[in-house]
C-alpha cells in the first residue's frame, strides 16, 4: 500500500511538473542513426571482445540481482534504478569505475565516428574495453521490424528480455551494416540492451530503425533525459501511458 502510494505520488509530481519540460524524444529512421544512449561507464580490460562475450558484468557486479536479461525489461530497469554495479577494480582505469561504481548516464555517440565507443565516453581510442548502453523505444504499435546495427567489434543486442542479436565480427565501418535482423516491438515501452566488446583498432556502436518506424518515441529524450521516461512504466501501465501522451502532446 505505501510503495502504490509513493508510485502515485510520483505519477502526481510528473504530470505537476511537466509544464517545466519541453520532452524531444530521439526518432530513427533507415537514414537516421541513434545518437543518445543511456550508457554504463566503459568496464576497461576486459581481456579481449572474445572474453568479454562471454560475460554478464551486470551479474558480476550485482551478485547475480541484474542480468543482460533482466536489464531489457521495464522490470530491470526499475531494477537497475536502484542498484549499483560493482566490478572488479581490475576493470577500472581512466575514471571509469573509479570508486568501484560503474555509473550511469546520458551519453551521444558520435554516429559518424569510428571510435565511439572511447569518444562517447570522453576518451581518446582505447583497447580492450566494453560498451554498454540501453535505450527505450515507445511504439504506439506493435509490430514487426528490422534493426540495423554497426559495430567493431563483438555486438550482443537484447530487447524485451530476449538476445536477438549475437555477431563477433566487426561490421566494417561506422555506418555499415551486416545483418539487418528482422525484431518484434510490443505496444508500449521496448527496452533495448547493446553491448560492444572493444579489442583493438576501431571501436564503434550504431543502430537505426527503418523509414515505417519514424513514429518511435525514443529515450533516452534530446534533453538528455532517461529516468522520468523510462522509470515509471512498471505499474499502472495505463496511467503513465496518459501522462506519457500528455507530455509528448505538448
Ligand atoms: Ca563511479
Ligand atoms: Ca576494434
Ligand atoms: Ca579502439
């Protein structure tokens, strides 16, 4: 009873202070590139994207509570919005993970760089390290779509909890694609988990949607806003789907 009624009190707060945002949610398009991740701090010496592959650092650094799986829900997110991930201080460098937290936070990918990966997160080309980033697609339809994804090198993609992507081979440049793979959106929020494991040379993240995908809402927003879009479509499903509508009527 009192967790409904810290929720909607939330709900109230939101909808109270919503005049104050002008919400611009991210769009894509077959020519256009998504460029506003919520990313987690890069987890340095991974010991190689083959390695990396291999492992979960949510699960490491959780002890098990968050997992790729789980992270690619609205479930996990609320989830992740209270937990904090602790890696192995072998995995820190650079302020990467440097009190023992890999922090979270809005980052841009510079989709025409071939070094994202190290950019997006202010460094200049690093080796050996993983990328992660989450963003959240609001269709106002279910439907099934292709996904197009750049990367260098290993990329594991999850949506709605399931893997739907796993290809160990870079693509070959920034902006081009390898395997365009056909995915299902539900109706509502669909939370997209992509992972890049980084060895040498280029290191690149890129993903866009087709031209029939155009009426995604995607967060994170333009404004660099994550939570207050992604956090709260856990309960009462309906209510926050109106005060999504509200805000994007603005
Ligand atoms: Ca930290
Ligand atoms: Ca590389
Ligand atoms: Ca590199």
């Amino acid at each position: 009873m009192h967790k409904r009624m810290i929720f909607s009190l939330t709900l109230v707060a939101t909808v109270a202070i919503s005049p104050a945002f002008a919400a611009t949610f991210q769009n894509t398009a077959s020519d256009v590139w998504i460029a506003k991740w919520f990313s987690m701090e890069n987890v340095m010496n991974n010991g190689g994207f083959a390695v990396s592959g291999g492992i979960d650092y949510f699960s490491e650094g959780t002890g098990g509570d968050i997992t790729h799986e789980l992270v690619s829900t609205t479930k996990g997110l609320r989830e992740l919005s209270r937990a904090e991930v602790k890696l192995d201080k072998a995995h820190s460098a650079l302020e990467m993970g440097e009190d023992g937290v890999w922090d979270w936070e809005v980052v841009d990918i510079d989709v025409d760089d071939s070094r994202n990966m190290s950019s997006s997160w202010g460094l200049n080309d690093q080796s050996n390290f993983t990328w992660h980033g989450i963003i959240v697609l609001k269709a106002p339809s279910a439907r099934s779509t292709t996904m197009h994804p750049a990367h260098d090198d290993y990329a594991q993609i999850w949506i709605n909890g399931e893997p739907v992507y796993d290809n160990d081979q870079w693509t070959g440049g920034v902006k081009t694609v390898t395997q365009p793979t056909d995915v299902d959106l539900v109706q509502g929020d669909n939370v997209l988990l992509f992972k890049c494991g980084e060895a040498g040379g280029d290191d690149y993240v890129n993903l866009h949607f087709e031209d029939s995908d155009s009426d995604l809402d995607i967060v994170p927003t333009m404004e660099g806003e994550f939570w207050i879009y992604a956090g709260l479509a856990v309960e009462a499903k309906d209510k926050v789907s109106a005060t999504w509508a509200g805000l994007k009527a603005r």
